[in-house]
C-alpha cells in the first residue's frame, strides 16, 4: 500500500520552522516549511520507522581549524544535530536507518566570508562521522531557498527563492550552556 | 600520572569532540558507545571517571549507572552525566541511581574541566 497514494495536499498542514528549531514528527498530514539563506536544513527520515525530522542552523564562522571558533562550530553543530536525532529516536527511528538531505548554505552577500560553505561542510562532516547517508543536497549558489519537507514520508522540495532573505545572525543553538551540578 | 576517563555516547562525533576537550586538558580518554560496550571496556581498564549521555540503544546512562553502583568493584568510580536533558526528574533519577554530577550539553570546556578536577580530588 502506499501512503503516498493518499495525500491530499490542500489538506496538509504547514508548519514553519524557524532558525534553531529542531523538530520531528510521524504525523501524515504534516509538512514542515522554511527559508534559508546561509543557513543550512539538515532533514532525517527513517523510512522503516516513517518519521522524519528538520533543523535549521546558522554556526558561526570559524577561523582556522584549530582555533577555539573551529571548536565553536563544532560544538553547536553537534548539539544542533543531537537534538535533530533524539527528537527522531523518541518517535521511534533508529540511527542506522536515518537518511539525511541537505540544503541551504548560500552566499548571501559579498565580503562577510563564506559562511554558508562552512555550514555545509560541517553538515557533511557530521552525517560523514555518524555514518548517516546523504541521498540528497541542493546547497550552495547565491539564492535563498524555501525547503518543504514531508516528515511521515521522507519527501522534501527545494525552490530557489527570488529577494532579500533577512539574514539571521549566527546564535549558538540553545541555552543552558555546559551549566555542571556536583550531586 | 595522567587521569583516564572512559567517556560514553552513541554519537562519534560527540565522542570525538569530547576526546579533543579532555586531551587538551592533559586526560588520557577511552570510548565506549553505549553501556553494554562501556561495561565490556570496564572489564579490563581502571578509569579514574565515567563521563556518560543518558540516551543510548542497548543500554542507557540509567542502566549504567545503576550497573556500576550494583555492586563488584565499581562502586565508588565517580561518574558524571553528560546529556541533553534538562528535567529535574531525570537529574533526580541519576543522583538517586547515584551519578555524581549532571553537566547540559552543548558542555562548556572550562566548566567541564572544573567539574572533573573537583570531582577527581
């Protein structure tokens, strides 16, 4: 049977994520929506398990690989991604069937440094480690992109987008940050 | 003599990031991916520290925490949970299980290193 067969997409619902959003979901009527510039949207699907997952991030720019920036993009990246994954794991998926997409990372604007390269580096360099496929990517160029992705279904849909996309400022993924308490 | 840790996530990259803190503060660093494997590491090596995620397939933090403190020589090892989570009820589950301490990712290097040199001495 397919489910596809039975999608009525004027009965869908949208939902729009938003820069350090990390969501996922089994529902069938769903399809998450956001816009990128710089950004990049890491979307998950567990095919077998049929969730489905996005975030949508914006690290920092790092200086030279061994700096403490280097480390910077790291760290949020990682927790970005963690958050991504444990939101799949609790609906069920599992991290030998997740299948990745990758999209966003543009060029916005001249001279700020190539940070939406960066972050799509770090993207593949996280799926890379994790062993995490990556069946599809529309990344890069110099146009924002509105992604709509399919959670249940592992379906996603990425348009190049015409004007201005309000360029986010790069925000470590979420607080609290590294807080230690001693039992 | 350098400290050793043995750190415990089923995320590589998490344990590699990880690794790269602990190295840099002059630790010696051994992984496990879950805690069925972290008990099977423990087998032969004498760590001075757990540092271990909650979320892991096969065996959670919960589970190992608990195996540790059940008994055998374990017992008094100190372990430091290193997890995503924030509830109280999941912090009051690990100290009741008997973790030592409870460190929020994304963790911060400074506050890490502070943490296991209090807990340590």
């Amino acid at each position: 049977m397919s489910l596809l067969s039975s999608i009525q997409p004027d009965q869908m619902r949208r939902v729009t994520i938003a820069q350090g959003d990390s969501v996922a979901s089994r529902d069938l009527d769903l399809i998450y929506t956001t816009v990128l510039g710089s950004c990049v949207a890491v979307c998950l699907h567990d095919s077998a398990a049929r969730v489905g997952g996005i975030n949508h991030f914006l690290l920092a720019d790092p200086a030279p690989i061994n700096g403490e920036s280097g480390q910077l993009l790291n760290r949020y990246g990682i927790h970005a991604m963690e958050l991504l994954i444990n939101e799949m794991i609790k609906r069920g998926a599992a991290r030998e069937r997740l299948r990745a997409r990758v999209y966003g990372g543009g060029s916005m604007r001249q001279g700020l440094g190539d940070i939406g390269t960066q972050n799509i580096a770090f993207a593949r360099r996280f799926l890379a480690n994790e062993g995490i496929p990556i069946l599809g990517e529309d990344v890069g160029g110099t146009s924002a992109r509105r992604v709509e992705f399919m959670p249940a279904y592992g379906r996603a849909r990425c348009k190049s987008i015409q004007g201005m996309v309000a360029e986010q400022q790069p925000v470590p993924v979420s607080a609290p940050c590294g807080d230690v308490e001693l039992f | 003599m350098a400290k050793k840790i043995l750190t415990v996530d089923d995320s590589p990259s998490m344990r590699m990031l990880l690794k790269s803190a602990l190295l840099e503060q002059g630790f010696e660093v051994f992984e496990a991916e879950d805690g069925v494997d972290a008990l099977e590491k423990l087998d032969g090596a004498e760590p001075d520290l757990v540092i271990t995620d909650i979320n892991m397939p096969r065996m959670d933090g919960f589970g190992l925490i608990t195996a540790l403190r059940d008994g055998r020589v374990r017992s008094s090892l100190p372990i430091l949970v290193l997890t995503t989570e924030a509830s109280d009820e999941k912090k009051a589950r690990a100290r009741n299980a008997g973790a030592t301490g409870w460190i929020v990712k994304p963790f911060d290097r400074d506050k890490l290193g502070a943490a296991i040199r209090r807990v340590l001495h």
